[in-house]
C-alpha cells in the first residue's frame, strides 16, 4: 500500500475528525503510514458573510475535492452536512463510519435554556434550519447570523454579542467541550441537518485500492441513514442556504426517514416522515410528499 494523504480544512475540528479516520485506518491496517494534508477552502476565508449569500454548502469542500482530483491527496475527511447533494463527476462517497451524536444544543450565556430565555434575547446561528426551529418555538427571540469556527463562536458567546447560540453536538463531543452546553435540543425540537454527526470519506472513484481499504471502516446503518437523508436533500433541490432538515434511522432493514421544510420565520413549518427498504427511494418519496404539501412555496420564496 502507497503512502497516502488525507485532505483536511485547517480548523481545530476538521483536523481532530481527520485524524480520528486516521486513527481508526491504522487500527484496521497497522501497516499504512498516513498524513494530513491542511487545504484552505473559500469558507475558512470569507468569514463576514452568511453562507447562504456566498454559495452555501460547497465553500468548505471545494478546494480540497479539486485536490483530490489532481492526486495531490488520496482521501478527503468531511462533516457530511458540508457536503453538496451532488458530487463532482469522478469523486464519491467511498465511507461513512459510524455517526456522532445527531442533536443540536444551545449554549447560553446564564446557562438558560431555549425555553427560559427572556424575550427579545439574540440567538446567533449561520443556519437557516436553526433559524427557522428556534422562531417556530420562540418567535419573541431575535436570530442573528454567526460564522466563524467552534471556538470563534464560543468566545462571541462569551463576550456578550449574544445572549445563547445554537451548535451541533457532535463537534462539541469531537472537541471534548460539552461543559459549554446548557441544554440538548430533542428531535422533535431541532431535526438535524441532513448528514450531521456524520463523516464522510470522500476519494476518486477508479481509486479501487482506497474504496477496498475504506470500507473496512464503513458503518451501514449509518450508510443507508444518510443516504436516504441526501436523495431527500437532492430531491427538495436543498442546500445548507435553505430552510431544510433531514434525519433518517435504520433499523430492522428499513430507513425510518424525518425531513422538514420552513420560512425561516419560522411559519409554516411541514414536516412527515417516510419508511421503506430502498433509502434512495425513501428521500425520493418524503420530497415528494413534502412538496405536495406546500414545500414548493416555501423554497420558491426563500
């Protein structure tokens, strides 16, 4: 086996979960040697915009899948709720292991929670799902765009620039700071994003070598999960610049698959739930279903 190189984002987060996929490769294959290759990607830069006003999903991956492309990496580490619907054409999802925690959670500045916060408090969030859930509970808050990388956002917290802000759990966990959380939102309060709490292994498709050796740290359930998850995405045309959740579980060989659409005024909110066999078809079914309902108006208006 050839030396190989992991492509990463530079930030404190991408390089921990990097170096997990790192870890767990050489539990499965002691021989290999591994390094990590850091790429700054548009997103790292353009810090003062919201994501949805500079392209959205593909501003974290797409230096490092032009990398991947050019062989100057063999493997790329991402949070597959980074990740586009649709992949360059030779690129591929080669493994998804198995997932963090899918919950968001709230830190706030006294500890309160979503629901003791006093009225007109600033909750700051980049995300327009986030935004949306947080208004549908509590629409007396106030919801402000917040960008920067998980300790950038700790600290604004922390210097009064808001009164609470909304994270995934899963980086929290990666990052060993689940002492800043004052409270884990439910499922039913805050559907994930499609993806989150998951990696993905992203590789070039003819690289029959690395698709073998990933799959020794694939995780099926989580697999069929997000795969019912993406087409979902993929079908609501979806981006992380648009209102939309998606949570799919696989259990007893069947995806039990939750999705939302809303106003990022939190009014209306659709939401339903598909379960089948094939998770391709399951996100093709709850799109549809879902667009019938109203869904179509939404996205056309955001």
């Amino acid at each position: 086996m050839r030396e190989l190189i992991i492509g990463t984002r530079k930030s404190h987060l991408a390089i921990t979960q990097s170096n997990w996929v790192r870890a767990k490769l050489l539990e499965y294959k002691p021989e290999l040697s591994i390094e990590l290759e850091k790429i700054v990607t548009k997103g790292d830069k353009v810090l003062d915009v919201t994501l949805s006003k500079v392209g959205g999903k593909g501003l974290f991956v797409k230096e490092i899948e032009q990398a991947l492309l050019a062989k100057q990496i063999d493997l790329a580490v991402h949070s597959l709720k980074d990740m586009p619907a649709e992949l360059p054409r030779g690129l591929v999802i080669g493994s998804v292991p198995i997932r963090e925690d899918v919950r968001d959670c709230l830190l706030s500045r006294d500890g309160l929670t979503l629901e003791e916060l006093p009225t007109g408090s600033v909750v700051g969030t980049s995300s327009l799902r986030r935004q949306a859930q947080v208004l549908a509970i509590r629409p007396d808050l106030v919801v402000e765009p917040i960008r920067g990388n998980l300790d950038t956002r700790i600290a604004k917290l922390r210097d009064g620039k808001f009164d609470a802000i909304v994270l995934a759990v899963a980086g929290l966990k990666r990052l060993n700071l689940c002492d800043e959380i004052s409270e884990y939102l439910s499922i039913t309060t805050m559907l994930p994003a499609v993806g989150q709490g998951a990696l993905a292994i992203e590789c070039r498709e003819d690289d029959q070598e690395i698709l073998t050796l990933l799959q020794g740290i694939h995780d099926e359930a989580t697999g069929n999960a997000v795969k019912a998850e993406r087409a979902f995405l993929q079908a609501i045309e979806g981006s992380c610049h648009l209102p939309v959740a998606g949570y799919g579980v696989w259990k007893e060989d069947k995806v039990h698959l939750t999705g939302l659409v809303a106003s990022p005024t939190g009014k209306p909110v659709i939401k339903g739930t598909e379960i089948g066999t094939n998770p391709l078809e399951v996100g093709k079914q709850l799109a549809k279903k879902l667009m019938e309902q109203g869904a179509k108006e939404i996205l056309a208006a955001v």
